[in-house]
C-alpha cells in the first residue's frame, strides 16, 4: 500500500496536505482540467464501426468512464511517452508514472445525479497478494462526475483505501467514501465546463420545483446564473446558490 501523507496527521492538517501533495503532481491542474475535456470530447464524437455516433447510444455509466479512462491515459501518454502510459498489468494504476510510480494515478468516474462517487465492495478489502496481482487502492486519484453527456465535476487528490466505506449489498457499486475525503482530500478543478451542469445539482431544486425552472427555459447553471427576470422561487434558488453560480 502507498505510504499515505495523511498517516497520523490531525484532520486539521489534511487540507494543507493534500494541496500540496497536488503541487507536487507532474500533471498541473490546469492541463489536468485540458486533457480532460479534450477526452470527454473524443468520447462523445466517437463513432462506432464507422456508422453509428456514440452520442446515439444509451451507454451504462461505468462504460462512459471506462471509455474516459482509456482516452485520458491515451492523450497523456501521446504526451509524455516517456512519462506516463496506460494500464498495462493487473497491478497498475489507471494511469502509470514511469519515472516515480509514487505519483502512478487511479481514475474513478460516477455518471448518477450529485457529487458523491462510488466503487465496488473490494475498494475496502486488501490484496491477498498486494503489490503482486492486486491493485493497490490508495493514493492519488482523479475523479470525473457526469451526468448524461455533461462533465459536472473534475476532481484531484488523494484517496487511502480504509476512506472506502462498504455498504450492506454484497455485489455491485458498494463502497462509498468518508465525507471528510470530500471536505479535505480532494480538490475541485474549476473551470467552464461547470456552467453546463443540469440545475437539478442546486441546492433547492427537487423534482416538483424543475418544471418551474424547465418552463422558464433554465436547464443549466449557466441558465440560472444569467437569469435576469423576477421570478421569485427562481431568484432565491439563485441568491441560495450563488457561491457555486459565480466560482467558475
């Protein structure tokens, strides 16, 4: 298992670490957030057999990552050849640094509505031969969260196995994470790509309350920040949101 920067340390000291364990990262947030959304591009202009636009098919959220993954491992090898490449063995990271493996890189994507992400029972279970045939499930991490075809939030930091909490159900997405990893483990890459998110990510809008917004034509974030009308209920979920609204 990855020596965590965390071993020890008071909950206070976390935020401070995990900035500057991402300093220290060969990939920059800012071409983090550029291969990023170079790759959610390439996927959804992909074609398959050469006749059929995968924004046409109804693809399952774990092969929307998967896809991202590959891509992203794909552009950042393309590169830096001689710095990082894709997944190769069953042991290897998602994303494999050749010169330091300390900053080799696990991908995790979530494609349901909100911010929190998800894995399987066996995030929280160490290898029986770790380090060997098992892959070693702490240290740094990017996350996408999605929804449809939109990027909703990008995600860096780092993630230690016992963060991985499994829940009751034996099979399936199983595992989430600790609220502090959110809080304190993981930093949000802003950019554009947010103004695109759905308004039902606000804090205020639930399902009764969306057609309001649908029929004032407010879809997006950007939607919403651009309001300029006097709809009351539209104006307090804007006043109530507003933090978010004008962080990217």
């Amino acid at each position: 298992m990855s020596n965590s920067p965390y071993f020890n340390q008071p909950i206070t000291n976390w935020r401070g670490i995990t900035e500057n364990i991402v300093r220290q990262h060969p990939i920059s947030t800012q071409e983090l957030l550029e291969v990023a959304t170079i790759s959610w591009s390439r996927l959804w202009g992909s074609v398959i057999g050469g006749e059929i636009r995968i924004d046409e098919v109804e693809l399952p959220a774990t092969v929307v990552g998967y896809f991202f993954q590959k891509l992203f491992s794909h552009e950042l090898s393309k590169r830096y050849p001689s710095e990082w490449r894709g997944e190769r063995l069953k042991s290897d990271k998602d994303l494999v640094n050749i010169l330091n493996p300390q900053f080799s890189t696990e991908m995790k994507a979530s494609g349901q509505l909100g911010y929190s992400l998800f894995g399987n029972r066996s995030y929280n279970q160490a290898s029986e031969a770790s380090g060997a045939s098992g892959k070693d499930k702490s240290g740094f991490y990017i996350t996408l969260n999605f929804y449809g075809q939109k990027m909703t939030l990008l995600r860096v930091g780092w993630i230690d196995q016992d963060d991985w909490v499994p829940q009751g159900a034996q099979t399936g997405q199983a595992a989430v994470l600790k609220q502090e990893v959110y809080d304190y483990k993981l930093i949000n890459i802003i950019g554009d790509y947010i103004g695109e998110s759905p308004i039902q990510l606000l804090k205020g809008i639930g399902g009764k309350s969306l057609l309001h917004f649908h029929q004032n034509g407010l879809y997006t974030f950007n939607d919403i920040r651009n309001y300029s009308g006097s709809d009351t209920t539209i104006l307090r979920v804007k006043r109530n949101n507003e933090h978010l609204l004008t962080s990217f």
